[in-house]
C-alpha cells in the first residue's frame, strides 16, 4: 500500500488557478498564519488526492460494513434517524453562550432527557456535564467525597471488585480515595464473606457494575446494597453497560446511590470511535445539593440553568456539555419508548446467550451460566497445537468480521485465553450465525492447519502487524519512516 508521499512527483500540485500575476506572487499573498517555512510536503494532483483518501477510507472497518462484536464496547448498530436529528442546523447552530431565554429548546431537551435517564435508571437527579464515563465516574466519587466530608470524614475507602473495569480504581483515587479490592466468588460475582469482613467505618462507598465486567448478573446485589448501607456505606453503579437492563431492572431500585451511565454505548453514539461520549451522572434525592453547576431545572414553563448550590463539586466540563451526543440519546429514547428499550434488551440478552450456546462446545465459556448482553469464551483448547487466542482473533479478519474484546486486563485470572463477544440486539440472527460458523470453522483450522492462524490475517491490507514496535520506535518524520 503507498502512502502519498510514495506518490508524490515533484512539482505536481492539486490546485491550479488562473492566478493575474505568477503564483510566487499569489503565493506570497497568502495570509501570515500560513507556515513560514514548509517541511517536504507530498506533491500530488488533486485527483490523486481524491483517490488516495477515498480508497483509505474504503478500507475502514466500520458497523455499517460489518459486524463488530468488541465486549464491553457496546458497538451496535444505532438508527440513522437519531443522527439526522441531532444534526439538525435549529440544534448544531446554537451557541452554548446564547442567554437562557433564547436557548429554550435546548435547556427543554437537557431537562427532559434527564427525566427520562432518572424513570430509565431510578434515579431523582442529573448532570448531563460528563464527557465520558470515566469523566462521570470521577464526577461521581466526588459528590460521595463531598457528601462523606459533610456527613462521616472517617471514610476514606473504597470498595471495588476484582472484575472492576480498571476506570473504576483510577476515578475513585482521582476523587481523593484510598481503594481496596474485593475478590470475586467462583460463581463470577462479589465474595459475600470478603465484603463482610472489609466492610467497616472506613468504607465509603462500593463500587459495582451489574452486570458486572464479565457479562454476569450480580445475584446477592440486594443482599450486597443491604450489607453497604447497614454499615454506613453508599452504592455506586458503573452504568457504562445499561445494555442489558434499560427498560428491564432499575439499578435505583436495586440500591444504588449514585450512577454513570455511558450514552456512547447504549444511548445511539458508538464507544470506540475517538469521537465525543458523555456520562450523564445520576443520585438519590439526598445527593443532589452535590451535583455540579449549573443544574438544568424547569420553573414554571421556563427552563433555567441553576447555579446557586452550595454543597456542588464545581463544573465537570465546559458549558452544557456534549450536546450532540445527549441529543442522540433523546431522539433514541423517544422513538424506542418504554417497550422499545425493553425489548432491545431482550433481544441483546437472547443474542449473548445464543452465541454462548453455539460456541460452547469450541470455545469453552469462562462461566457456566446464563450471560447478560455479553459473554466470555477461552480459547485454551487451541493451546495445544500452538495457536493463541491472538492468531484466532486475526484469523477472524480473513472472514470478514471485526475480532471480539481479547485478553481484556478485567479477566479473572483463572479464565485464560478468553475473549468476550457483545453481538448487541441489532444483528440478525443470519449475520450472528455466520459469525459463530467463522469461530467454529476457525477452530477446525487450529488443529488441521495452524500455520493458517499463526500468520493470519491474509486477506487485510495490512497484514500481522508489530504490535509493540509503534510504542519502541517512534517516527517523528517523513525521513525517520524512509530509515526505519
Ligand atoms: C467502557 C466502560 C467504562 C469507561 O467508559 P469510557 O467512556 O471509555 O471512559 C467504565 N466502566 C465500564 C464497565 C465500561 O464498560
């Protein structure tokens, strides 16, 4: 594959204009912000341009050319119609310093979506400020630091699971707390002992995902969040994957004091792309004095931003937020309703399940048991005959399909070789087959064939990269790339 600068001639140029005087002279005309001095830039035509970048683009994988199974990413297929609303000049062309009274519509979309987040999730309150959810679980550990100094400055710790994502321990110390680890059971939820016994006057909060990092639901959630409170504790749930529940269960009912939840994963924005996210962070009533300003509130018929809360953590980001994303995420839970959420959850359960199922027998799951929205499958079986789960997933691209989540540094460390696929509730039940048809046959080739895997992918591009060569040798110009 050429890059432009393989393709540069020089003196070609991708513009021409019939300049009145010579183009030195049209050239020295050009605005001051321009570079004074050039480094060897690429010298192609303009057509060439268009054909360079074209084909790159081609090239990319995307969920709207295939499936993309990536755990705990929650990459579904989202409905376009979320995107052409949210892209509407009425909403992108609002300035967020435009006075309160002249941003009507947009305070009256913020505030209604954070009365749907609160029936969604059981919650009273919002911020919808965050930005991702690692952004909103720091915004969260704040008001429990807030609301701990005001109430019970001996706890000063942290409770957080083995199978935490790793955002998890990072936002709580951020917030100023000491963390501790809580093992899990073999049943792949929180030892019940272990927190028994952790669980005194220096505890602040716990910290849980449920379904939890490996796909699993919490089954002693209720006995857990009885167990935290009674001892002066408080819950917070990691909503990054609401996938599962929305509609279904409401982690306020189940307990939990305080929420994220990741809008760029199960709200209409796909997580991965390195594009905007935002973690809108939700709280029982007695928490609300803590959230950061200003508070979207509604009087009368007005909608208003509220600044005036003593107790509140400070802002988490620039004005409002990423509104783009908050108004996928309206336009999402509008045209889904209620059933709708309910029913993509379902449909995002049954398809875990269904791939756990058909894979069973090749890929031995890490837990016997049924899964949430996503489920974790080892490759051990393979090691024998010197295929790693690596070469599986790169042999995955030769099919055609985007390798799942591997070796995710969340894995108990008795689940070896696993890997964690999210087929998500959009796919059909033709793409998921073909998928699973992939695995098995991929398995087939590990014992016949393994070579076929050792040097996968084949059929890309780019074939069996370096993947630590990019961090060792770093290329800070053209003339480092020619050398290296
Ligand atoms: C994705 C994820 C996060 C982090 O979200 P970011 O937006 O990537 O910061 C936190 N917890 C869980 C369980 C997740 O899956």
């Amino acid at each position: 594959m050429k890059t432009l600068y393989d393709k540069s001639v020089e003196g070609r140029t991708a513009f021409s204009f019939a300049f009145e005087g010579d183009t030195e002279r049209a050239l020295a005309a050009v605005p001051a912000y321009a570079r004074s001095e050039v480094k060897r830039l690429p010298e192609v035509s303009e057509l060439e341009l268009v054909r360079h970048f074209t084909n790159l683009a081609q090239q990319t994988y995307c969920v709207d050319t295939g499936f993309y199974p990536l755990g705990s990413c929650t990459m579904k297929y989202n409905p376009k119609v979320n995107e052409v609303l949210a892209g509407d000049t009425r909403l992108t062309q609002r300035h967020p310093l435009d006075a309160p009274e002249d941003n009507q519509g947009v305070l009256q979309m913020c505030y209604e979506l954070k009365e749907l987040l609160a029936d969604i999730t059981g919650m009273d309150d919002f911020t919808l400020q965050p930005a991702c959810g690692a952004h909103g679980e720091l915004a969260g550990m704040l008001i429990i630091h807030a609301y701990m100094r005001d109430h019970d400055p001996r706890r000063t710790r942290v409770l957080i699971p083995d199978s935490a994502h790793g955002t998890n321990p990072a936002s709580a110390a951020m917030a100023g707390f000491e963390t501790v680890t809580v093992p899990s059971d073999e049943r792949g939820g929180v030892d019940l002992a272990a927190l028994d016994r952790l669980m005194d006057d220096t505890v602040a909060a716990i910290m849980l995902t449920n379904p939890n990092t490996v796909g699993l639901f919490e089954e002693n959630i209720v006995a857990i969040a009885e167990l935290v409170h009674a001892r002066g504790g408080l819950l917070y749930y990691d909503g990054a994957n609401l996938n599962a529940l929305m509609g279904l269960i409401r982690p306020g009912d189940l307990g939990f004091d305080v929420l994220h939840l990741n809008l760029h994963k199960t709200f209409a924005t796909p997580h991965g792309g390195g594009g905007p996210g935002a973690a809108p962070v939700g709280v029982k009533q007695f928490l609300a004095s803590y959230l950061p300003v200003p508070v979207v509130v509604r009087r009368g018929n007005e909608y208003a931003l509220e600044d005036d809360r003593p107790g509140s953590i400070g802002r988490m980001s620039a004005f409002h937020g990423n509104i783009g994303v908050l108004a996928k995420a309206y336009a999402y839970i509008k045209s889904m309703g209620c059933d709708g959420l309910a029913a993509a959850s379902r449909a995002a359960i049954v398809h875990a399940n269904y791939v756990k199922a058909r894979l069973s027998a090749a890929y031995p799951p890490a837990y016997d048991r049924p899964v949430m929205h996503e489920t974790v499958l080892s490759a051990k079986p393979y090691d024998k005959y010197g295929v790693t789960l690596l070469d599986i997933a790169k042999r995955l691209m030769d099919y055609g399909f985007h390798p799942p989540t591997i070796y995710f540094p969340h894995f108990p460390p008795f689940a070896e070789e696993v890997m964690m696929v999210e087929p998500t509730e959009s796919e059909s039940r033709e793409t998921i087959d073909a998928f699973c048809d992939a695995l098995i046959r991929i398995a087939d080739e590990a014992r016949e064939h393994p070579e076929l895997l050792t040097s996968a992918p084949h059929g890309t591009v780019v074939t069996r990269v370096d993947s630590t060569r990019a961090a060792r040798v770093v290329i800070t110009s053209h003339r480092d790339r020619k050398e290296s």
